[in-house]
C-alpha cells in the first residue's frame, strides 16, 4: 500500500518521512490551509528530498500561471487539486494530477465520472464547510467503493489513523491512502513515531 504524508511544512520533517520510506509529501500552497507553506519554504526543502519520492503540491482554486510557477520552482512530480478545477483545467497541468473531491453523500460522487481520462488518480476526502481537507475526520467508506467503478486509481484521505487504517485497506483497497492530521502532534508539525507507525503498517498491508 502507498502512502503519502500530506501537511509537511518543515525540512525535519520532510527528511524524517522520506527516512521512514513515505512514498510522498505532500506540500499546501492554500494560504487558508493552517499547514500553508510558501513555495519559497517548499523550494529550500525540495532540494533535499531524494529521487523516488514524488512531491506533490496541494492547490485550491488557483491560478494556472501560480501553480506552474510552482511547479517548476519546487520541482513538484504531481499537482492535486483540491477546489472547484474542471476537468480541461486538470488535463492542461504539465504535470500528472490527483483531483480531491469532498464527500458528505453519493451525489457528490456524480462529478468523478467526468474527470475520466483527464487525471492520474481520484483522492476522497471528508466534505467540510470550512475547510479543504485536513479534518481528521472519516467519511462512509461504502461511497468509496461505489468511486471505485470510474476506474480511475483511488486515493483515500480523510481521519484516516493508524487504529484504522487497517478496516480502510481491507474495506476499500485502495491504490493508495493519504495522510495529514493523523500523523501531527499540531497542525503542520508532525509526530515522528505517528509516522513511523502509519508507513510501517502501510508497508505490510
């Protein structure tokens, strides 16, 4: 099972995940997001970060010509899209995308269909109104079966934890699950033996 640490806004953190055998980090360049780093941060860090872990920079509603230029100053591997981007938006990233739609019933599924062939991979994600991701909160894991029939490869996010992360491999399967506030002490500063015990299982399931 994959699994990428998402919310890492410091270079002790970022080398701790990669030394633990994370698949990838997660950058938020959303400045409403409290685990906001500024590409000026993420680039200091991506310049330590090793070949085959892919970085991934997080983004919501923002402009095409912002998010390229942080593409190409924090060498980011994949873009997730976390707002309201449309599939021609998502189809004209240089770069592969992870498009994040937030779930509260099965009508919010209806719109996955439409990102077929445009991304490289569906993230599920808690539906809140004030927030975009991080809520450290679960979803019913049944509409993440039903997402799985666009056969697109499926990411699942939201208050998944190393007590149950277990019961969301085995219900689920996914390609891969994604972590934020389940690997914190606070928000935007990670627990290092959370981490260690989330990839480990992950390692195993």
């Amino acid at each position: 099972m994959k699994i990428k640490i998402c919310g890492i806004t410091n270079k002790d953190d970022a080398l701790n995940a990669v030394s633990l055998g994370v698949d990838a980090i997660g950058f938020i360049f959303y400045d409403k997001s409290p685990r906001y780093i500024s590409p000026e941060q993420a680039e200091e860090i991506s310049v330590f970060l090793p070949p085959f872990v892919s970085i991934v920079g997080v983004f919501v509603d923002q402009e095409k010509e912002y998010i390229d230029d942080v593409i190409k100053r924090c060498k980011l591997d994949i873009v997730q899209l976390h707002g309201l981007e449309s599939p021609k938006f998502c189809l004209s990233m240089r770069r592969r995308v992870i498009k994040a739609i937030s779930i509260d019933d099965p009508s919010d599924l209806e719109q996955a269909s439409q990102y077929q062939g445009m991304i490289s991979a569906l993230l599920l994600d808690t539906k809140a109104e004030s927030i975009q991701g991080g809520t450290g909160k679960t979803f019913d894991w049944g509409l993440a079966l039903k997402a799985k029939e666009y056969h697109i490869p499926l990411i699942l996010a939201g208050g998944v934890t190393a007590e149950n992360m277990k019961k969301a491999v085995h219900m689920v399967n996914p390609y891969a699950i994604d972590m934020c506030s389940g690997t914190e002490k606070s928000p935007g500063q990670k627990d290092y033996n959370k981490m260690q015990e989330v990839i480990e299982l992950a390692k195993f399931l």
